[in-house]
C-alpha cells in the first residue's frame, strides 16, 4: 500500500501527547482525581517534574510538562540567534 492508505492510517498510535501546564501537582491531582486516571511515571528535567497519567487500561498518557520548562528553554534557545 501507498502512503497515506487506509491500513496505514488504521494502524498508527499515539502514545502520549504534552500538556503544558502552569501547575504541575494541582493538574497531577486534577487527571487523577477528579478524572480517573493514574500516574504513569515521572521524571525529572533539573528542577522541574515531568509527570505521565493515563488509564490504567490504555497505553496512551498525557506528559505534564511545567510551562516554566518551556520558557526556560525558550530564553535559552533565543539567546543564541
């Protein structure tokens, strides 16, 4: 099949998508819960935790990243153009 095919679209996962999130503990509280979900796993980037929550039942998460994270490293990033 070519691509762009009906079977090749059927077949693709996402795995996870990033949140930016202004608060990372009070969103972790919020998808677990209120919605249901757990935490499924965490890591750290310097200062900031990154955390994953999904279903328990589902291979999907959603990746809550501290927006301070993206504005650290935008400044970073800027500072060399």
């Amino acid at each position: 099949m070519g691509v762009g095919s009906r079977n090749e679209w059927e077949t693709m996962r996402v795995g996870y998508v990033v949140l930016y999130v202004q608060d990372a503990d009070a969103c972790l509280r919020f998808w677990t819960e209120q919605v249901g979900m757990i935490e499924k796993g965490s890591k750290q980037a310097g200062a900031f935790s990154i955390r994953q929550v999904g279903f328990a039942d589902q291979d999907f998460s959603f990746e809550l990243v501290p927006l301070a994270l993206d504005r650290k490293s935008t400044r970073l990033n800027s500072s060399h153009t």
